[in-house]
C-alpha cells in the first residue's frame, strides 16, 4: 500500500480538499496555487501507473483507487469552474456530458465486474483524458491571462466529444455482452425445449411400441387358445 505509485494516487485524493477551497477564496494567488496543485496532480495520474508498471509494483489497491482518485480530482474542478463561472454557459454542455460519462462509466464496470467482464480502457480513452486535464488546467488558470481561458474551453468542447464517443462504445461493449448473454439465454431455452421434444417423441415411441407388443402378444394368445380348443375337441 505505501509504495510511490499508491503515495502517488494517495497525494492525489489529499490535494481535492485544498484545491475545492478556491470556490470560497476568490484571489488570483489562490487560483493559481489550486491550478498549480491541479497540474501536479494530473502529472501523477500518468506517473502512478508508469511507475507501478515499470516497478513490478502493481496492487489491488492501485487498482482500485487510482480510477476513483481520477473521477474526484476532474469532478471536483468541473465543479469549480462551473461555480467560479470560469466558462460561458454554453459550454456546461461538455461538463454535463463528462460528468454523466462518468456515472456511466461507472455503472458499467460494476456490473460488467459482477459477471466478470473487464472493460479495458481504450486509447481514445486516454487521449479524452489527456485534453481534459490539459482544458481543465488552463481554465483553472484564467485569471492570468484570457487566452488561458479561451484555449481551455476549446479543449473542454474536445474532450466532451472524445468524452461523448468513448462513453458510447463502453456502452456499446455493456450492451454487446447483455445481447449476447440474451442470446445466450434465447439458446438455452431453444435447446431445452426442443430435448423436452425428443423426450416426448421417445415417450410417444416407447408407448406405441409397448402398446404393439401387448397386441402381438394378446394375438398369440389368443391363436394359441384356439389351437388347444381344437386339440381338445
């Protein structure tokens, strides 16, 4: 748990707190250290996971908060930039599309993970995080200079069209397996109730033969009874 890939994903969570505060504390210093802080924090994203790979040092633990650290720090800046108005309105749009991408994305991998079904992360995927930490972190430094915030919201219409296309084909892998486990089920039902059949038709068979043989057998009976009457007359 405490080797530098965890510390990494670790710091990661911890400067949230510290970076939400410049929703309350509106001075350029601030915004600058939170963007600061930010940038940092998206660095590691890329580092932690080098490092585990690299290391042999890979853990559940990394596995599973490295996502989540992810998830917190963009959905705490969205936050920010949408409460600090550091965009124009318009562009809530790609917010709300990378926040429902989120959910989800999320949603997704819990189920897929209850019947065992990875959903692996593409390399569009990366590329959409890529330009959302580099959006997020250049808006974040809007008081310094507006070109800052023009680039930024650019990149922020980008990566809610990358965001909008990967959530899409996660959706599409979800929906591929719950077709295919529907296929699945539709197969089962088919085979079952056509060996309900044969079972049936065997049944039938073996009646009609058992019926045949107790008619032969009442026929032999029969002429036999007939051949001893005569011997008896």
């Amino acid at each position: 748990m405490y080797n530098l890939p965890n510390l990494l994903t670790i710091s990661r969570i911890v400067v949230i707190p510290v970076i939400f505060l410049s929703i309350y504390i509106h001075s350029l210093a601030w915004s600058v250290f939170a963007a600061i802080l930010f940038i940092i924090a998206s660095i590691t994203d890329y580092l932690d996971g080098y490092l585990a790979r690299s290391r042999n040092e890979t853990s559940s633990f990394g596995r599973l908060f490295d996502p989540i650290a992810d998830k917190l720090l963009v959905v705490s800046a969205l936050l920010i930039i949408v409460a600090n108005r550091l965009v124009h309105e318009i562009s809530y749009i790609p917010v709300v599309v990378i926040l429902c991408r989120e959910v989800l994305v999320s949603g997704l991998r819990e189920f897929l993970a209850e019947v065992k079904v990875g959903l692996p992360v593409t390399r569009l995927a990366k590329w959409k995080t890529g330009f959302q930490m580099t959006a997020l972190s250049l808006i974040l430094l809007a008081g310094v200079s507006s070109v800052f915030a023009i680039i930024g919201e650019v990149l922020l219409w980008v990566a809610g069209a990358l965001t909008f296309i990967t959530g899409y084909q996660y959706l599409e892998k979800g929906m591929e397996y719950i077709r295919g486990e529907a296929a699945s089920q539709t197969i089962k039902k088919e085979v079952k109730a056509a060996t309900q059949k044969v079972i049936k038709a065997a049944k039938n068979v073996k009646s009609a033969v058992e019926t045949t043989a107790k008619k032969h057998a009442m026929k032999k009976q029969a002429r036999k009874a007939i051949q001893n009457s005569k011997k008896a007359k």
